[in-house]
C-alpha cells in the first residue's frame, strides 16, 4: 500500500487562474481531508469529504471546493487564484467510525503550489 | 474558538539531554490532544495521542486541562529526533495545528 497519493507534486499558477489538485487515499480509508500550509505555518483545515459529501468546512472561501468519487479520491480545486494561495496543499485520510472518537488521518507528501 | 499555541519555532538540545516541546491550547469542550511529526523529506505523521497514554520512542504528553497544556518530553534526546513537531487539537471531524516547533539535536 503506496498510502495517501497526491498529484501533482508541483504546481505553478498565474493570478486569476483555476487549479485542481488529485488525492487517492490510503487503502481501505473511505474520508478525505484537505489542508493548507502555508511557509512556517501548521496546516490549516480546509474541509473534510465523506461519502462523496462535504462534511465540515473551515474557514476558506467558496473558492475552495472539491470533490469525492466513489472510490474515495478526491480533488481539490481553487478558482480566482490569489498570491496568498501560494502553500502546500495536504490531503489526509481516514476511516470514518462515528460518533465522536476521532480517527487517526494519514498524510500525503502534498502538491506545493505557487502563484505568480 | 479553537486554538494550538507553540511558543517556540525552534528547540536545540544536545544529545541525551532532556526535551519539551511546549504545547498550549484552547477549547471550551473536551480536548482531543495530538502530536504529529515531520521527519526531513518524510510526510507528516502522528507520533502520539492523549488518549492512548503511551510511550512512542521515548516520547510522552500529559494533557493537564488545569494548565490547558499537552507538552511533549523526553528524558534523553538521540540524534534521530530531530524533526519539525506539531501539536494539535481534535475538534469534530477536523485537526487544528499549532505553528510547529523545530527540534534539533545535536552530537
């Protein structure tokens, strides 16, 4: 199991333009999670996607959005791209138990993302 | 609202001698306490958790709510430790991470 998979590893943008970035989770997992970080910074929640919905969001705004397929991968994609997008993008997955234990997510390496 | 505090960017310590890495936080409802690692060129990964009460490589964390505090230590640094690590708190379906703290070791 190659565990969580994202591509593309690098990624340059101009202001202005759309981006999509692919996550496949680990083996067995069934939520996918998205972070920013930004240089020097911990990774910041995005949002969460479980049974191809999104289930809790941050503090982005709306031009952030994604999508999960049936066999769990993700995309993130980003419209109207600003400088301060610039940052490495996580995915983590999980396996969703309910309630309120929480489930241990595994990170990808990221797509480093920059905005010119 | 929710938040990681980690006073310190960086922590350099010689070999075998004892580490903590402050860890700091707020939320009104009943923590989920994390320290997650970053080896060099590695993916981030969770080195251990409140809940489980173990060890990890020598690393412990007490959560004291009195203190709001999930500090990680470990009586004797090795070289291998060095690594960026982060606190973080559990909250819904959802991780928040303090800023990281650097830790170097040296010989």
């Amino acid at each position: 199991d190659a565990g969580v998979t994202q591509s593309p590893t690098h990624l340059i943008k101009t202001r202005g333009q759309q981006v999509t970035l692919r996550c496949s989770p680990k083996s067995g997992h069934d939520t996918v999670s998205w972070y920013q970080q930004a240089l020097g910074q911990g990774p910041q929640f995005i949002f969460q996607y479980y049974e191809e919905e999104e289930r809790q969001r941050g503090n982005f705004p709306d031009r952030f959005s994604g999508h999960q397929f049936p066999n769990y991968s993700s995309e993130l994609n980003v419209n109207a791209l600003l400088l301060g997008d610039s940052a490495l993008y996580l995915c983590a997955s999980s396996l969703a138990g309910g309630g309120k234990s929480y489930n241990e997510q595994f990170f990808g390496p990221g797509t480093r993302l920059t905005v010119l | 609202a929710q938040r990681v505090t980690q006073p310190e960017k960086l922590l350099s310590v010689f070999k075998g001698a004892p580490v903590e890495l402050k860890c700091n936080y707020s939320y009104s409802g009943s923590p989920e306490l994390f320290w997650y690692v970053q080896y060099s060129r590695q993916r981030l990964q969770l080195l251990l958790r409140h809940i489980s009460r173990e060890s990890i490589k020598g690393f412990t964390a007490d959560l004291n709510k009195g203190e709001t505090s999930f500090h990680l230590k470990k009586p004797f640094a090795q070289e291998e430790d060095s690594a960026m690590y982060y606190c973080a708190l559990g909250f819904g379906e959802k991780l928040v991470f303090g800023t990281g703290t650097r830790l170097l070791v040296s010989p």
